[in-house]
C-alpha cells in the first residue's frame, strides 16, 4: 500500500494511506522518489499558510521520481521513465498568460502548495508538467532541478552577462544556486551570509563569501571593483539589512533582482535609485526553459547539487527534515518516497 506524507495543522504532519486511483485523462500516476523541503514548505508546516494550504494536506514540489503509468491520451511517456514535475497549473485564460507569463498566472495553482505534493509514494499529475530526466542522472540529485530553476530563472532575470561582478545576499540553498549559475554565465561572484557553516560551504564551492557581522561589506566592494560597485546584487536573505546591503553595493545602472519573500515591507533607499539610476525586477518561479537548462546544469555538474544535499530521511520520518532545517547547520533535506514507511502511524 502506497503512504503520504499530510501536513494536518501547525507543526503537525502523519503518515497516512495514499489514495491512489489510475490517472485520468492528460494524467501521469509517479511514483516519487526523492523530495526536497524549502523554505515555503517549512513556512506551511509552522502554519504561517493555513489562509491558503487545506488540512490534512500533502506538499512538496521539489521532487525526482519515475512513471509508472500514463492516462488515455498521453504520448510520448512510458512506465519507468525518469522525471521532475514543473509544479505549476494555469489557466490560460488570465491576462498574464495572454500576454505569455503563464508562470505568474493571475490564478495560478502551486502544486505542492495549492494543491495535492509530491511527498507520497503515488501522484498522479497532469502530464503537461513532465519534464524529462536523464536516465543516468541519479535521482537523488534530480530533486534539486526545481532549486535550480528557480536560480536559473532569476539569473535570466538579472540579465547577468560574462565578465559582470555579482553580488548575491543570502547563502541559504538557493543563494548558493544563484551564484553557481551566475558563476556559469561567466560573472564573477560574491555571497554575503552571516551563517558560518553556509559561509564554508560556498568556499568550498570556490565562491568568495563574506560575514556582514564582521566584514565592511560596501568596501570590500569597492576594493573588489576599484570604486564602480557591483553590475547586479541579488537579494536572496529576505531581511531589511539584506535590501540595504543589495541596493548599497549597486555600480551605476546596476541591477538589483528580488528574489527572497518579504512577508512586510520594506524601507528602500530610493534616493539611491534615482542618483544611481538603478533597476529593481522582481524574480518568480520559473518556466520550462528554465527546468530544461537546469537538468543540463545539474547533468554535467556545473551546478554540483550533490554538495548542497546535508540530509535524506525516509518517508515516514519526514517531520525530522523539518526539525533539522529548523535547527540550522543544513542546506538540503530531502525525503526519500521509496523507503517504506516504517514507523507510520494513520
């Protein structure tokens, strides 16, 4: 019997029956194999999102896993293909997906969020967000594409080109992935994280990182760009001294890419933009593009997500991923779906 992983209420999750039923029509029934836990996830499961995540409720959209049956109409996939799911429905009809940004659909559903995830051991999908894996790509690597999307879509964003200097704030998983991509887009990179272990990380990475608590960080960026300023800052901490540090390091006609989720606003220094002439995009989600670029990064290795993974628990031990994210010293924890689901309890 296929289990799941059900966030039931804040700080609550149980391990329960899968409903299973064959994928209907335009459907793929998965069977996951490995799921990541980001930062949204652990936003539901302290219940900061019960105005929009229903109870009892499966999530997680960072995934890998493989076909196992296809529904009447589906082409072009087989049971034991590899795959990662794009979780994002629209509805076509929005003005944003008229206008061909479907991802930020005015109605879009968040798979994993807005409705049924990844985290159980049976799912059926519509077969429009199947993206192919390679079948030598390990799947416990392949549940970081999703990440990597999300950094490969904010570099394109950023419109980061060869030569440019990059500051990213934030060395959380996907600070370091969007200096991993910047970095393969040619720019040469900082991070900017006070957390030490994150800092050793990203040098272990070959990435330069500084600790704000210590560092003078708009002087080091001098000296780093003999006194222009930084082409592009990346605001990844979701903190106000992150904004400020993102906006202070700006070269003239820089360019600022907001990537974190502030849950309040924010002071900007305005008055900078102005003298400085400075650009601020907003960076969300992604789109097929982006997934299909990050399956090649992370195929050959340019983005090695291997080193990010601190952590694989099985299903029915999803709550202590949550618990080692909450206690810092971890990048990634993903949960492995083919591990049973010893000690379960419905």
């Amino acid at each position: 019997m296929p289990f799941a992983v059900r966030y039931t209420g804040a700080r609550t999750l149980d391990t329960a029956p899968a409903h299973s039923s064959p994928p209907g029509p335009g459907e793929v029934q998965l069977a996951p194999a490995f799921v990541g836990i980001c930062g949204t996830d652990l936003h539901i499961f302290h219940g900061d999102m019960d105005a929009r995540v229903s109870t009892p409720s499966v999530i997680g959209h960072e995934m890998s896993g493989r076909v196992v049956r296809v529904g009447p109409g589906v082409e072009g996939w087989r049971p034991g293909d590899a795959v990662t799911v794009m979780p994002l429905r629209w509805d076509g009809t929005c003005p944003a997906c008229r206008a061909d940004h479907r991802h930020i659909c005015h109605h879009l559903d968040f798979i994993g969020i807005d409705s049924p995830g990844a985290m159980q051991q049976c799912w059926n999908v519509p077969a429009s967000t199947l993206v192919r894996l390679p079948a030598y790509l390990p799947l416990r690597r392949a549940a970081l594409v999703e990440p990597t999307a999300v950094a490969v879509h904010d570099v394109d964003r950023a419109a980061v080109r060869d030569g440019e200097r990059v500051i990213v704030v934030g060395g959380g998983p996907v600070g370091i992935l969007i200096a991993l991509v910047a970095r393969a887009a040619g720019a040469e990179v900082r991070v900017v994280e006070p957390s030490g272990h994150r800092r050793l990380l990203a040098d272990e990475l070959r990435l330069t990182s500084w600790d704000p608590a210590t560092d003078d960080i708009p002087e080091l960026v001098r000296q780093w760009t003999a006194g222009a300023g930084a082409d592009v800052a990346f605001e990844v901490s979701g903190s106000a001294a992150g904004v400020s540090t993102a906006v202070e390091v700006l070269r003239v006609r820089g360019r600022m890419c907001l990537v974190a989720i502030h849950s309040q606003p924010r002071e900007v220094n305005l008055h900078r933009f102005f003298w400085r002439e400075l650009t601020l995009v907003g960076a969300r989600l992604y789109d097929r593009t982006d997934f299909e670029t990050a399956v090649s990064l992370v195929t050959d290795g340019t983005v090695p997500v291997e080193r990010l993974i601190s952590r694989v628990v099985p299903l029915a031990q999803a709550s202590t991923a949550f618990e080692a994210l909450e206690g810092g010293n971890v990048m990634k924890v993903l949960v492995d779906c083919t591990d049973g689901a010893r000690g379960a309890s419905a």
